[in-house]
C-alpha cells in the first residue's frame, strides 16, 4: 500500500521520475567521490579509482525502456536490501549522518533526503530492473527487479560494471519516455544543472554551468546572457543582473536579473507568474516559484538556491512558511537596494528601465503590508518637478533634499501633463510661494502616494488637499483691491447655492486663486477621482454629488465672477447659465467628470445666449 501511495499519489507530475533517478545517479558519484579521496582509516578499498564518473540515459523506443546508468559507488547485497527494500530509507541521509559523525562537511552536494525518489518510476514502469555492483574491492554484482506490486527479487550476475544501471520497462500509456526529444527536455528542465556529466545517446546534455554556485567576479557578462536566456526560455538580454550570496540569516545563493526588453500584457498582468525559479543543491524544486519573491516583482527572472529550504517527500512544495517568508523578505530588500544603487550608478539606464516597469514598483507600494517595505519601494519612485526642466525627473529623497527645514510636507499635484499641471488652479497658490511640486501623471500615481503617506518623515499632501486647510480662507476674510464688497459676495454665494443646489455642498471665497474664477474642493480628491472612473457609472447623477459632496470656491476679483454679480440683476437666465458652466468646468479641472462631452449642449446654449446681445 505504501509503494502504491509513493508511486501514485506523492508526486503531481510523472516525468519528475527522470529527476529523481538522475539525482540518485548524482549522489552515487558524490559518495565515491568522497570516498576516494577520504583520508580516515576505516575507509574500504576502492576499485576503479580512474574510471570516468558520469550519468548516462539511454532511449529504446522499440522495447518501451529507458536506461539509468552511472559509474558512482554502486550497492552491495546488504545495501540493496537496505536501499531499494525498505520505502523511506535514504541511502544518502545516512551516508551524510555517517560523514558528518567524523566532522567532515564534504558531503554539502548529496541531494537524496528520504528515499523515496527511485520509486516514482513506478509510476511509469510495469517493470524495474536494477543491476549494480559496489565499487568496494572485490563486490559481486547484483541484479534487483520488481514490478511495483510489493516485492522483489535479488539475484548475483556476472558481467556487472561497477555503478549501477537502472532498466525502467515503460507501461504502454507512458511510452513517450523513450523519446528522446522528451527525454532531453525533462533532463535540461530539472536536472541541466547536476555537477557530473549527463548523457543522453553519448551526447552530453549539460553544459550550462550554475552559475549562481560561481564566485560573481569569475563570471564574464557573455555567461549571464546565456544563462539568462536558458534559464527565462527568452532572447534579449538582462539589463541590470544581481549576483547574490549570503550565509546568514539563511544560505542563498542566487542570480536575480533584470529583462532588458519591455514587460508583455501576460507579464504586467497579476494572473501571470513570478519568473524565478526555486533550487536545492542545483535541482530545480519549482520552475515558478510564486512564493520567494512578492507578486510585484514578477518580472525578475532568475534562480535562487537554499540548502536551508525543508521540502516535503516529492520536493513539489514548500514547507515552513516562516521560513519562506524569511527568505522572500531577504532577496526583496536586497533587490530592492540594488535597484536604488542602480539609480544611482546608472541613472541613464536606470530612468529607461523606469519608463517600463515603474508600474511593477507602485503596484508594490499598494500591495505590500510591510511599511517599511513601501518606504524602500518609494526610493524608486521618480516624478517631474515644478522646480525642474520638463522631462527631468527626481526621487522624493532629492525633494526632501532641496527643501528648507521648515517645509514638513511633500507636495504633489496630479495632472494628466505638464501643462495642464502648471496651469492648474490648484497650482497656482504654492507657486505664487515658490514651492516646488512633483507632478504626477500617470492615472494611479495619486492613489499610490495616498497610499504611501509620508516619506522620509515629510507626509505627502496633494496641493489639492492642500487648499481646503488654508486658514485665511472664508468669507469673512477682508476683500482686497478690485474684489466684489462683502455683501456682494454674500449676494453671490446665495445665488450659486440656490442655482447649484444638489450639486455644490458649500460656497465659499477663496485668496488661493489669481487666474482662474473659481476652484472645486473635495475631501481626498484622489479617492474621488478613483471612484468616479471605477464605480460612478451606475449612479444616478444626484447620488453621485451627495457621495462626493463638492464645495466650490470663487476668486472674487476675477472678471468672470464680479461679471456673474451684475448679470444676477441684470439677466438672471444668463447668470444662471453661466454659474452652471463655471460649475461644470471647475468639475472638469478636478478629474471629477465622468464624460466632458456632455457638457457640448450646454456651452453651445450659453453661446447662443450669449450671443443674443450682439
């Protein structure tokens, strides 16, 4: 019952059995390895100290085999019984308790921890052969076969080689395992990276080397493109690569690269997987491993090695997530540092590779629970600034730089384009104060600050915002030179109330503004630009202004607005119309129309209105 569970429920994917049977070939060479150069004098006599150590695998379409054989340390009588008699006796994990009673740590490549990997082949075979002979001097040769069904037969042959050959008998829905094309992918899929030699019909199929195994400094840039082509199944380049290792707190060694072409719709998607593959001791545990990087760094390609990582019977899952998320938050600081030495080693490069994947970090920032994870994301932020030429852009820890002390926050303004940005109403007001703003224009910047807060200790404030914590702002403020009279204005604000009513929640005067009538006010103008363009569709017109609930703030010098004072005696149907299209474009100005055409019909009737007096 137990070979059946091994055979059929352990392991998701039947070619894995390739994997497991190369990996019991790899520590066979391992341990004669090992043993021929051991020094302790209770080591035995070896034969054949000169013979090639290698893998090989052989294909027989016609009779439905594939063939193991290496030339390791092979198995005596004992050992087979041992071995290949008992289910879940590692042959390997007692070899390394035995090297390591002797305080030798050699031992570090041997892969086999449980010793259930030879019986996936079950899953394939009706029939295993295994014939081996113990490279101690003077062992006989043993032939051990089974059919899967809960026993076995050993019996001494002649004419054995030292190692051992394993003679798979494929069931006949399996025969695609004598292929050799078949044979070659699985090989170079998860087990391309096996120290010894692997040959397929005597032609060697491993000869990309490990690199993240390599001290950085030995490997040439000509090496990475390859590796990085093998191991990203692609044909550009990496554009910036890190070479990684550290013993402490966990053993990794890693290569994580950074692609040189532009992310794909599959790759900007949260649906697509994180490209980096999970090893131990060079074998390839999971091609994608969703776990050891966050969702938002899923264009990284790369490999990541840890002898520290416990996986289950089949090597198929992760266990310990305490300790996978010990080593996700590792690689992520130590990528996330890079990528800022980066910025600053190669800005030239580094602000191309912001134009692609800027989207990546700010997806980051909204995603991630970890504050101090959001902090490092946001030195990778870059933005405009009001006090830099246009295209030039500049992280929020230069800002913090260039302002005084006395300046707590860090201003940004979202607008479409530089522009629009400058000539914004909401600009106006800092810039008359010569406060520099980053401006931001891409669609979710705003809702990415919002939700970063503060940087640097400086909260982020959007001049927006900014606005409605004026306190010289109201209407009992004194009335300047060429403004309406206090009781002008109140005159006013009484006729906008009435004739916006269900639209505008207050009137109030406002010093902010120079050039434009008037401004519109919105408590978090990000969130409500937000919920306009995601979720205002299915309501009704009246519920969408209860829900954002806009106050509309006039420059009572302004042209437009003292005009507005006379047409309230002189042409109430004018100033009615006019109080309403100053409404819809400060509206417009804010990000918070659903579809500016539909304001067409109403300008083109204030046209004819107006028109009416020439």
């Amino acid at each position: 019952m137990l070979l059946d569970i091994v055979a059929r429920s352990l392991y998701s994917d039947k070619e894995v059995f390739i994997r497991e049977l190369i990996s019991n070939a790899s520590d066979a060479l391992e341990k004669f390895r090992y043993l021929s150069v051991s020094s302790s004098p209770d080591s035995p006599k070896l034969d054949g100290l000169d013979r090639a150590l290698e893998i090989t695998l052989t294909t027989d379409k016609q009779n439905r085999q594939l063939i193991f054989q290496d030339s390791g340390i092979g198995m005596t009588k004992e050992e087979l019984i041992q071995n290949l008699g008992t289910i879940a006796r590692s042959g390997s994990k007692s070899f390394i308790e035995e090297v390591k009673k002797q305080g030798s740590e050699q031992a570090s490549s041997i892969i086999g921890q449980f010793g259930v990997g030879f019986y996936s082949a079950f899953m394939v075979a009706d029939k295993i052969e295994v014939f081996t002979r113990s490279s101690i001097a003077g062992s006989k040769g043993y032939k051990w076969s089974s059919d899967g069904s809960g026993s076995y037969e050993i019996q001494e042959v002649d004419g054995v080689d030292i190692g051992t050959k394993i003679i798979v008998h494929l069931k006949t829905d399996c025969r695609e395992f004598a292929d050799d094309d078949t044979v070659k992918n699985i090989i170079m899929k998860y087990s391309n990276f096996i120290g010894s030699p692997i040959k397929l019909n005597n032609e060697q199929i491993n000869s990309i080397k490990p690199l993240w195994l390599m001290e950085p400094k030995e490997v040439t840039s000509e090496q990475h493109i390859e590796f990085y082509r093998f191991i990203g199944n692609s044909y550009d380049k990496p554009r910036f690569t890190l070479h990684y290792k550290a013993d402490a707190p966990l053993s990794i060694r890693s290569i994580l690269y950074v692609p040189e072409g532009k992310p794909g719709l599959f790759e900007l998607s949260r649906d697509s997987d994180v490209g980096v593959a999970l090893y131990s001791r060079k074998i390839l545990i999971k091609s994608k491993a969703e776990n050891i990087l966050p969702k938002w760094l899923r264009f990284v390609k790369g490999v990541v090695d840890s002898e520290d990582i416990p996986l289950n019977l089949s090597r198929e899952l992760l266990q310990n997530s305490a300790l996978i998320a010990k080593l996700r938050t590792v690689l992520t600081n130590r990528f996330l540092k890079f990528m800022a030495d980066m910025a600053n080693k190669e800005p030239v490069g580094y602000e191309a590779f912001y134009r692609d994947y800027s989207l990546f970090f700010k997806e980051g920032i909204v995603t991630s629970q970890n504050p101090l994870e959001k902090e490092e994301i946001a030195k990778l932020l870059r933005f405009e600034s009001s006090k830099l030429e246009n295209g030039v852009r500049t992280s929020l820890a230069d800002y913090n730089k260039r302002q005084n002390n006395d300046q707590r926050n860090i201003y940004y303004l979202a607008a479409p384009s530089r522009e629009l940005a400058q000539s914004s109403p909401y600009y106006e007001s800092l810039k008359k104060r010569d406060v520099e703003v980053l401006f931001c224009y891409e669609m979710y910047d705003e809702l990415v600050l919002l939700e970063l807060k503060e940087f640097g200790g400086r909260p982020l404030v959007s001049v927006e915002n900014d606005m409605q914590k004026d306190p010289a702002d109201g209407t009992d403020t004194i009335i300047g030179s060429g403004e309406l009279e206090q009781s002008q204005v109140n005159d006013l604000i009484s006729f906008l109330k009435t004739n916006l009513v269900g639209k505008v929640f207050e009137v109030r005067t406002t010093r902010r503004l120079d050039t434009h009538p008037c401004v519109i006010i919105v408590p978090e103008m990000a969130a409500a630009r937000h919920f306009i363009r995601t979720q205002a569709q299915n309501l009704s017109e009246d519920n969408r202004f209860a829900l954002l609930r806009p106050q509309l703030e006039i420059n009572a010098k302004h042209p437009i607005i003292r005009k507005l004072h006379k047409l309230i005696s002189s042409d109430k149907e004018l100033a009615s119309m006019i109080s309403k299209q100053l409404f819809s474009n400060a509206m417009v100005t804010a990000g918070l129309m659903m579809d500016a055409r539909t304001l067409v019909t109403d300008i083109n009737e204030l046209l004819i209105k107006a028109l009416e007096k020439h």
